[in-house]
C-alpha cells in the first residue's frame, strides 16, 4: 500500500488575464520510510506540488486531480475542513524560511505545544515531556530554554531545527522539506539534512524532498523527479538518474552542478542551460523545454508524453527511446 | 525595561514642560484681571520668576475662580471630567469592537463587493462631520422612532448621587429600589452620543485592521499554521489577530486625541455634562480662568494616555520586549 498516490495532478492558476498552468498531469507515488527528491528551477512548480498535496494553495489557484491518496484516503473526495485536519494528521511540511514561517507574537513551546495538543491531546504536564523530546530529537541543546523563547531569538538553523520538531509533532507519515536549507549555510545544511533523513528512517516516514540543488539530492533520496515548467520531465531511481539521465534537462542539471578537486577539469567552463523558464502565460509549442533545449530537432514541436524506459524510469523526451548516440560528456561539449 | 521606563518618563516631562511653556505664553495674552492666581506678586519678577510661581500654583492645584461661576475650576472639571471619560471609553469600545471584527472579515473577503462596500462605507464614515452626523443620529432614532433618549446622561426621574462621577457605576452602587433600572436608563443614554463620537474612529480601525490583517494573512506562520490543521477561528483570532494588533494599538493612541477633541462637538449635540461642553460653554462667556485650565488639563491627559499605549505597544511586540 502505499504512502502517497498522486494521479494526474493539474493545479491551475487564475489570473486576471485567465487561467494559467503551474502543474500538469502529474503523477507521483511514494512508499512509508521512502525518500523523493523533487528537482527543478525557480518557477518550476514543484513548491505547488507540495502546496497542492498540503491544501495551501492560495485561493487564486485551484487543483485538480484523478485522486491524491494520502494513507489510504483519497484527499479529492473531502470538502476542506474535513481535508485540512486528515491532512494535518497524516503529513506536515517544513518551509524554506524557517524564521518567517514561525509566528513571532508566540513562543516557541506554545507553538509546539499548540500543536501536540491538536494531534496528541494528554495532560500539559505530558505534552511538556513530549515537546521536551521532540526538541530533543532534532538535536536541541537546551530545549528547556528554547521553550520559553521567541522565533526571532534564535538562529536560523535552530529555528529550522523547531519548525521540524513542529512537523513532526503530529507524527506524520508523510514529511514535505519544500527547499529546507536553501537559507541556511553549508555546514548546518548538512546537519540538517542528516538530520531529516535519520528522523524519516526512525519514524518509517515518507520524506518529500523539494530543491533546486541536484547535489542535495544525490547522496539522501531513493528516486528523484525532475520537474519543469509544470510538468514531470524524469522520474527514476536516484542511481540511474545520476548513472545515465535520459531527458536532455536532467542531463542539464547534473552538467551544472560545479565539480571540485581531481574532476574539474581545468579551463572548462561550468555548463549553464541558455535562457529562461518560460513564463505559464508564453509556453512554447511542443515540448516545454524545446527552445532551450541543446538536442532539440524537428520532432520536439509534438507535444511530448512521458513513456516508460526499462530499467530506467519514466522520461518526457522521444530521444530517451533512441539509442544512446551521445553519452553524457558531449552534451556539455556541444555547447560550446 | 528600565532603559525604556526612563526614556519614556523623559519624553513625557519634556512633553509636559513644552506644553506649560505654552499654556504659559497664552496667559500673557488673557486680560490681567483673570489671572491673580497665577501672577507671581512679588516684587523682583522676572520671565522664569513667573513661570516657576506658575508651575507651583498649577500643582498646588488651585487652577482659580471660574470667571462665569464664581467656582473652583479644578473643582468643576473633577465634577465634569467622568462624564467625558465614560464618553470616551464607551466611544473607543464602540468604535474597536465593531470596527476590529469588520477590517477582520473584510481582509478575509479580500476584494469582493462585500470588502468593497467596507472600504467605501468606512471612507463615507470618516469624512463625516460630526456635529451633522449626530443630529441625523438623533433625528431619526430619537425624535423619529423613539429609540434612544434626545440628551443628558439620565432620566430627570431617577435621583442618584454621585459617588465616582461615572454613572454606569454610580447607579449600581445607589441604594435606591430603582437601580437596576436606572443603570439601564443610563446605559440608554449613553449608546448615541457613543455612536456618534465613535464613528470617525471606527472607520479608521476599520481600514487599520483590514490592511494589517491582508498583511498577516499572507505570511509564511499563517501558513504554518494552516499546514498544522488549526481551526480557522483560531488562525485569524489568535495567530493573525494576535500580529495583526500592533499597528492597531499605535493607532489606538493616535486616536485618543481625536476623541477628545470630537467630545466637544459631541457633549454639545446631547448636552453630555462633560469637559467638552463646559469649554465650549466657557468660550462663548470669555471664561479665560476655566479655557486656560481645561485646555492644560486635556492637552495633558492626552500625552500621558499616549505614552501608556506607547509602553503598551512596546510590551505587546516580542520583537520588542525581548532583544536577541
């Protein structure tokens, strides 16, 4: 059974010039204790995914979808009251800025506390404990102290390290990291990214982890899916993504991620995607990323469907099925 | 704490200080004859001579003899002054617990006609003169439809003493066998004059509240909070009300003053026997002893009301409170 089953998802914005796409058909599926990263550029769609799953859109946007089964309900068939407390109780969602998504009138036991005593009610004196321990799994040194004090008495990395404590107090099968350390700097990224993978592991949750940054995702998660322009470009196993991406924009991310030491090779140049995310109101004809594409040929004007690779995964790109012709070096050789 | 204690009891002695200065100048303008009570007499009088006799004689409390009533005027404003307070408070009440829920629900219907019609009534409210406003007030729902009293604090009928000088209280603490129906009388009169004064605040708190609450509503902790799965009361009263409170409470201040000034008006509309009308009464019979004396009296209220929503706002905002 599994955690989450996404079907055909669209989420549509509702300007005042008319509606727009930010996802489209998209379908995923996550597994208890399995880790998803979901990868893409600003503007790709995939904080609307985790919006969407979470019932947070705003009310400009609105969402359909064949189902979306989280724990065995299908999330589709609820009026929203009824949706917004299953979902609480089955899944939480831990944002970018951890400082601005803490309310600062409040302390940060109350906020803790405010939330274990929706999902796991008890006596103060027993939600104390709890806060006590969640604190303390999140590696909090002085949660005694950390209680009584407000979001904006913290640092950056120790508020992240609340907000996930609040996440996780309503034991959630399912955890949404919707780009959690992009603000922080890089020795605490690592911690806390360890830190949210060991915690998903121990509790046999569904980790959702959303980044820009393909290197995050390489070492922690078990599949990755590649997100752009709304629509899902690759969706594979984290080891045949990084062995051999098929899509040309998987191919794009990994080339841009800067190599150290022996790698670098000397003199080159960091391959870079040429233009823009096209905007949801100017999408180009055929395949989204067509324009931008450095393999793009006569037939990418077509409208491109995902299909099934074996052994792979599922790719948005008719080339995926060609025979391997360039391997992944020259792609960032034809570049230039 | 004590940094900001004894910034604030700075500005208020420099704010006063300004303040008696003034007051100060102006006497030099009232005929001499009003005055004996605050010219120094002394032989070797100077400017600041006579601005320390001033002083002493404005703490002493002898503010002098009412040029119309032949009274004490510390005496009548003490007597006049509890009116106009539970005027005022009755008006803030009003104009917060009507106007806080309003800018609430009109940031919540952001931009449908409901919100549209908020906007432009609140608009249409705050640019209405009052002393116009009130006597449409009384036309209709006194004189009209007989709803509300045309004016005073109490019917001639009851006989109550006065003890706090409010009468809300004052006719619950009465022993007569008619107090319950006194304070309800007194409740009667009070509900117009309130309206009335209250409606230039009420239209502001109104606009405060909705553009603060728009503000808060889309911030990432609401978010959060809605991520949690808190009801949607508690999102908007407590999380988003709770933030969004600040710049009402500044606003709050801001606002005393113009109650203050608008009991004039007011006071005058339903005969309300407070300050507002005993000044009014006393420019028209050139009572300077009794305009030197209120004018100090209000203009100082008004400063030390300010300051306490000052180090109210300051304890409100954690931001504040708690330095990192």
């Amino acid at each position: 059974m599994a955690l989450l089953r996404v079907e055909n998802l669209s989420v549509t914005y509702h300007s005042n010039s008319g509606p727009l796409p930010v996802i489209e058909r998209l379908s995923i599926k996550m597994d208890g204790g399995e880790i998803l990263g979901i990868v893409g550029e600003s503007g790709s769609g995939k904080s609307m995914l985790a919006l969407a799953i979470m019932g947070l859109l705003s009310p400009k946007m609105t969402m359909r979808a064949d189902y979306v089964n989280l724990d065995g309900e299908d999330l589709m068939k609820m009026d929203p009251a009824e949706r917004s407390v299953y979902v609480a109780s089955k899944a939480a969602i831990i944002f970018q800025e951890s400082q601005s998504s803490l309310n600062p009138c409040f302390t940060i036991g109350s906020q803790l506390d405010e939330t274990l005593a929706l999902h796991q009610g008890g006596s103060r004196k027993y939600r104390k404990t709890r806060a006590l321990e969640l604190l303390d799994s999140v590696g909090i040194l002085d949660p005694e102290l950390l209680l009584k004090l407000y979001p904006h008495q913290v640092s950056g990395g120790m508020s992240q390290r609340a907000a996930i404590a609040i996440a996780l107090a309503c034991k959630p099968k399912l955890l949404i990291a919707d780009e959690p350390t992009t603000a922080l700097d890089v020795t605490i990224q690592a911690q806390i990214l360890e830190l949210l993978v060991n915690l998903s592991q121990a509790e046999e949750a569904g980790l959702m982890l959303i980044t820009h940054d393909f290197a995050l995702l390489s070492e922690n998660t078990d599949r990755i899916g590649v997100i752009y322009s709304g629509l899902l470009m690759e969706h594979a196993a984290t080891q045949n993504i990084l062995k051999a991406p098929k899509h040309p924009y998987t191919k794009a991310l990994l080339d841009s991620i800067p190599q150290l030491g022996d790698r670098h090779k000397k003199g080159s140049r960091l391959f870079a995607l040429e233009g823009h995310i096209p905007p949801m109101s100017e999408l180009p004809v055929g395949c989204r990323l067509g324009p931008r594409c450095p393999k793009a040929e006569k037939y990418c004007v077509k409208e491109q469907e995902l299909i099934t690779i074996e052994n792979h995964g599922k790719v948005r790109c008719h080339l995926a099925q060609q025979p391997e012709k360039n391997d992944h070096k020259t792609l960032s050789g034809a570049q230039k | 704490m004590i940094r900001l204690f004894v910034r604030q009891m700075l500005m208020l002695l420099t704010s006063l200080m300004i303040l008696t200065f003034i007051t100060f100048g102006i006497t030099r303008f009232f005929p001499q004859e009003s005055l004996n009570h605050i010219s120094s007499t002394s032989s070797q009088s100077n400017l600041l001579n006579e601005y320390i006799f001033y002083l002493e004689q404005i703490f002493n409390g002898n503010w002098g003899i009412s040029q119309a009533h032949g009274t004490e005027v510390l005496d009548e404003f003490l007597t006049f002054f509890p009116a106009t307070i539970e005027l005022s408070v009755a008006a803030l009440l009003f104009a917060l617990i009507v106007g806080v829920p309003l800018g609430i629900f009109a940031a919540q219907n952001k931009n449908t006609w409901q919100d549209k019609f908020i906007v432009s009534t609140t608009l249409v409210g705050y640019s209405m003169p009052i002393f116009w406003w009130g006597m449409l007030l009384v036309l209709l729902f006194s004189l009209s439809w007989g709803l509300t009293p045309v004016a005073s604090r109490l019917g001639f009928e009851y006989d109550i003493l006065p003890v706090t000088g409010f009468m809300l209280i004052d006719t619950l603490l009465s022993d007569q066998p008619y107090a319950f129906e006194a304070f309800y009388d007194a409740l009667h009169h009070l509900i117009l004059p309130a309206i009335v004064l209250g409606t230039v605040p009420l239209a502001i708190f109104t606009r405060i509240t909705r553009s603060s609450m728009i503000r808060v509503l889309r911030s990432d902790y609401i978010r959060t909070a809605k991520a949690k799965g808190l009801s949607q009361m508690r999102i908007i009263w407590v999380h988003a009300l709770r933030n969004a409170m600040l710049p009402i409470l500044t606003i709050v201040g801001l606002q005393i003053s113009v109650l203050i000034t608008g009991t004039l008006i007011t006071e005058t509309i339903f005969s309300w026997p407070g300050v507002g009308k005993w000044l009014l009464e006393a420019v028209h019979r050139r009572d300077y002893v009794t305009l030197h004396a209120g004018l100090l009296a209000i203009a100082s209220i008004v400063v030390i009301i300010n300051m306490l929503v000052e180090v109210l706002s300051f304890y409100a905002n954690p931001k504040l409170r708690h330095k990192r």
